[in-house]
C-alpha cells in the first residue's frame, strides 16, 4: 500500500533441519503418527523432500523476492520448534527486513529463562509460545521467570490460542483467559495474541478490558469463523477488535509459510477491509506497520 511501511509480525520459517529437530523431540508413537499425518495435503516425508538442499540464503532470497511483489518492509518470522540459532542466522543475513520471534521447547522447563535471556545478543526481537500444542496454561507459575526475563530484555510474548493445524494439539489449552493473570502481574510485558484469538475471539476482547499491555495480531486466513456463532464477515472481527482494543493495539500478519509463498491475498483482502472502515491514515499505518515496529522495537 503506498506510502505505508508494512511489516507482516507473524511468518514462519520452516526448513529441513527444524522438521527433523520437531520430529526427532517427540515421544516414539507420536513420531511414527506425524509420519502418517498429511501436512496441508502432503505427508512429512514430502513436505521434507521439499525443504532438503534449501540454503537459509535460498530461503532469505525467496522471500525478499515475496516482500518486494508485495510491498513489505519487513517480516517477522518464528521457528518450527526450538530453531533460535538457524532463525538468529536467518535474521542476521537481512536484519532490516528480517525478525525473529524466538521459541522454546518447554516454556515451564529450569533452562527456560536461561534461553529467553540469550535472544536480544542472537538478534532476536520477541518470544513465541503455543499452548495447544505445548499443552500449558500461561498462568501457571513455572513460566514466571520466563516473563521475568521479558520484562528485563523489553520481549514482548506472542500466543498463539485457539485451534490449529498442528498435527497435534490440545483444546484444553487453547483459551487465552489464563493469560488475564499473567497480563496483569507483568504490565511492562507487552503479550499478543495471534489470529485473533483463532475462534476464541469472544476471550480475547475480554483481555483488552482494564489492560494496556495486550494486542492482537490479524494473521492467517482466519477461517476459526467457520466454526464461530454467526460466522461473522472479517470486517466485522475488525470493527469489534478496533472497538476494544483501539488501532494501537491490533498488528497486521499473513501467517505465511514456505509452502504457498506469500500470501498476497491476505495483505489484499485486509487493507480493502481497512480500506472500507476509513480509518485515519495514521491509524492504518499503525496496524499495518507502526505498532509492529514499535511491540518489536525494530529500527
């Protein structure tokens, strides 16, 4: 979009190594059902074929080339598990459109914190965790230090909620109303919420009451409102987000992956929506980049 810098805040970078590092990590019975599972129509053993002799400067290459089609200034990518090293190198070839959201393998581990404490010195800008499929509830007390951490480095945390194309995940772990506690015990952490809440939506405008330091992210297809009461038009996710959380809090994604490219049909039918809602410029520039930059901390 002319005259707007946009940063896309939730991208993935998935290559060889990360899958074999996710499978390798997970207990006998669930390896050999990853194997069997389909990966957006394609098995594992498929998927990582594809990914096999890729380079992370093959990987940086395509998607410059992606942004530039685009018009994205900058993207910020997470790992597929525990990938902070190759992600820091990853960032580290472009760090002005390249960042990184770190992860960890157990955020309620000894060792977690120790981990978190080392991403500003490997050029990464944030912190991803996801508790459906690593089955934890963000109020439990053994990630406080891992807050702590991301209070002191100036981290913000992004969640991802709801459901989920995981091969594996579970629901029980899937609203964001345990994060209430955590949001109002860490006030200088600023915690996100991925794809509005994906189908928890209703949770996540109750988190914006009495908060500053939550936002929400737009990313992915948002398809959570097939299953939602009324399957509401996205334009009205917008409007009601906007409504509680105001333009300052809510950041533009694609959730775009190596498989498929970029997805230029979600930066399209997004800013049509804003489009559509007239917002301010100023507003629109925030959601499309500034508040990204600013959660981010990025130059």
């Amino acid at each position: 979009m002319k005259g707007v810098a946009i940063v896309d805040s939730h991208l993935h970078l998935i290559t060889a190594s990360m899958l074999r590092r996710g499978r390798e990590r997970m207990p006998a019975y669930r390896q050999k059902a990853v194997e069997s599972a389909r990966m957006r129509g394609k098995t594992y053993e498929e998927r990582l074929a594809e990914l096999e002799g890729l380079s992370l400067e093959d990987h940086a290459r395509s998607w410059l080339v992606e942004f530039d089609k685009a018009g994205v200034d900058t993207g910020a990518f997470s790992a597929v598990g525990e990938g902070n090293d190759e992600l820091s190198r990853f960032v580290a070839i472009n760090p002005r459109r390249f960042a990184g959201w770190g992860s960890l393998v157990d955020p309620r581990d000894s060792n977690a914190a120790r981990t978190v404490a080392q991403f500003r010195t490997l050029g990464l800008s944030g912190l991803k965790l996801y508790p459906p499929i690593q089955r934890f509830y963000p109020n439990d007390r053994a990630l406080y230090p891992v807050y702590e951490v991301a209070a002191e480095q100036q981290l913000p945390v992004l969640f991802h909620f709801g459901i989920t194309v995981g091969s594996f995940y579970d629901l029980t772990f899937a609203s964001p109303l345990p994060l209430s506690a955590p949001v109002k015990e860490f006030p200088e952490v600023t915690f996100l919420i991925a794809h509005f809440g994906a189908g928890f939506f209703r949770e996540t405008l109750f988190l914006a009451y009495h908060t500053e330091n939550v936002c929400v992210d737009t990313s992915g297809t948002n398809n959570w409102r097939e299953y939602y009461p009324g399957g509401p038009p996205l334009e009205q996710i917008f409007r009601d987000a906007l409504r509680a959380f105001g333009p300052k809090r809510i950041l533009f994604g694609t959730d775009s992956t190596v498989w498929g490219g970029y997805r230029h049909h979600i930066l399209k039918e997004q800013v049509e929506i804003l489009d559509r809602l007239e917002l301010p410029p100023q507003d629109r520039a925030a959601i499309l980049g500034d508040n990204a930059r600013r959660v981010l901390r990025l130059q």
